[in-house]
C-alpha cells in the first residue's frame, strides 16, 4: 500500500497524524516530533491563555470519549515564543507543523492565522466547530453552523493572510445533509481554502457515571469522540469529497482506533487522518502501532 500523501500541497510520508486538542506545549510538540506521527497539530490555540475547565473534563471508555477542556492553552504571547521551537522540532523530523486556532471573532481567526504563520507553521486549521465555549452560563456558538459566520472568518483570514496560505477548515457532524452541502460550497469559494478536516466531536453529549454526569463542567455537556464517532465521521467525509473540488483535500478524523479505520477514511475520501482519542489513551507508539495495523490489511 501506497503510504505517501499529501494535504495543501504539503508531502506527508503517511496518513497519520495526531488531532487537534491533544498538543499544547512545548514538550508535547517535541515529542510528536519524535515520533512515527506524519506531522505535528499544534493546538488550538487562542489569543488569550485560558485555563480551561476546572473538574473532570475528559473521560473514555470502550465505544466512546467525552471532553469538556474548555479550550485550555497558553494563549497568543506563549505561541509567539514557542512555535518557532515547534517548527524546528517538526522539521528536524522532517514533518510539517500544523497549528489549530480558535478565535472569539474573525478578527481574533485573522490574528491568530497570520502569528502563526509567522512563526513558522506551514498549515493553518481553524477550528469553527468547538462546542465547549461557555460565557456567563450561556454556550457560545458553533461557527461552523452558521455558513454566514464562515464565510465572514474565511474573508478576514485571507485578508490577513492572503489567498495563497495554506489553510483547512476543521467542521463539526452535520445532521442536515442540505447544511453540510451550503457551507462546503462556501469553503469551496474560498481561495484559502486547501483543506477540510471532518470531523470535530459531536457536541453536547452526555454520560453518567452512577447518579453524576461524567463531566463536571457545563451542567455535563461533552463533545463525543472515540469508536461510537467513526461511522458518522464517515459519513460526513464521504459527503464532503462529494461536495467539494478535487483540489481541496479531506483530513479525516473521529474514532480511529485500529488500522482498519484508517483504511476506512481513505477510501471513504479522506487524504490523510487523525487521531485524538486513541492517542491519549496510548501516547505516541500509537502511530506506529495503527501504520503496522494499516499495512498489514490484506490487498490495501
Ligand atoms: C475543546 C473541544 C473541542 O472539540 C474543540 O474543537 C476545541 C476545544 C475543548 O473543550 O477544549
């Protein structure tokens, strides 16, 4: 099988790469760095550090996870210092950098975009499908269902940045075929636009543990990843390569577990994969451990 692949015109040796969510400092960066992961997603990062939700905020099981962090990171001033020593770690290897940024407006997206181009990562993923913002007991909006919203993100980044960055867009599950369908077609009018990674987790999920909710923030509102976000993760994907032009690849993440379900995503449409939930529970020898599964696939 074929292992080499590309995402944004940027070669990756193989599909497999860690999601967003998992990598926040320094150390972790390097450490991905070192390990069999075809490249190093940053993040997400916003403008200000945010110490994220207090509490239990993540929890897994067999068929699935559930987070509530609450978008914890060190905030613009930390990456400005940081990101340069990423990139390095990352291309020491010979991956790219990814950073995954998440901003309160579309200025805060262009900001965010344009630092952390400048301080050497080679793709950008915005992150319009966070579901664990609450302000003053309210929950803050999902961007990405709103295509309106999108395209005004997708406007004040390319000013920012220009029409030749290199930048993906990170969507959350859509249920409506039809909505899936109008903001891919915003994406795909977007010249920043080079790819899309589908899907983030589905948000709001909920899961108890004896008479509590296993996540204590958010009145126990989680976004749902691991095994039981495979086959909608699927779903969406192959929607997706439907949907949009050729040239705009489809990272595909959401419950990859064993090689099989990368083999799953590329052949649904997927260029290239990631993963979260597998990675926390098993580090970074995952990557080798899913490769050797992958390979080993009878007529892949
Ligand atoms: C968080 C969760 C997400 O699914 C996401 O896209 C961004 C942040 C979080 O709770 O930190």
């Amino acid at each position: 099988m074929e292992l080499q692949t590309e995402i944004a015109g940027i070669a990756l040796d193989h599909p497999l790469m860690n999601a967003a969510g998992t990598c926040k400092l320094l150390e972790e960066a390097q450490a991905l760095s070192r390990s069999a992961a075809a490249a190093v997603m940053v993040g997400s990062i916003t403008l200000q550090p945010r110490s994220g939700h207090s509490g239990n905020v993540y929890w897994s099981g067999a068929h699935y996870s559930l987070n509530s962090l609450g978008l914890p990171n060190r905030g613009a001033e930390y990456y400005q210092k940081v990101l340069p020593q990423m990139a390095d770690a990352a291309h020491q290897e010979g991956k790219p950098l990814f950073v995954s940024v998440a901003g309160f407006s579309p200025r805060e997206y262009a900001e965010l975009a344009n630092l952390a181009f400048e301080k050497g990562a080679d793709l950008v993923e915005l992150n319009l499908s966070c579901p664990n913002v609450w302000r003053s007991g309210a929950q803050e909006r999902v961007i990405c269902f709103s295509s309106a919203l999108v395209a005004k993100v997708l406007r004040r980044v390319e000013e920012r940045v220009g029409p030749e960055a290199k930048v993906a867009a990170k969507l959350s599950p859509f249920s409506d075929p039809l909505a899936l369908a109008k903001v891919a077609e915003v994406l795909s009018r977007s010249k920043i636009i080079k790819a899309v990674t589908a899907v983030n987790t589905f948000p709001n999920a909920l899961g108890y543990a004896g008479e509590e909710p296993v996540i204590s923030a958010g009145d126990g509102f989680a976004g749902l990843g691991g095994p039981a976000l495979k086959p909608i993760g699927l779903g969406q994907v192959r929607q997706l390569r439907r949907l949009l032009p050729d040239y705009i690849q489809i990272i595909g993440v959401g419950g990859i577990t064993h090689g099989q379900d990368i083999w799953e995503y590329l052949k649904s449409g997927a260029a290239a994969t990631q993963v979260a939930t597998a990675y926390l529970e098993r580090q970074e020898r995952v990557f080798s451990a899913l490769l050797g599964e992958l390979l080993e696939i009878p007529g892949a």
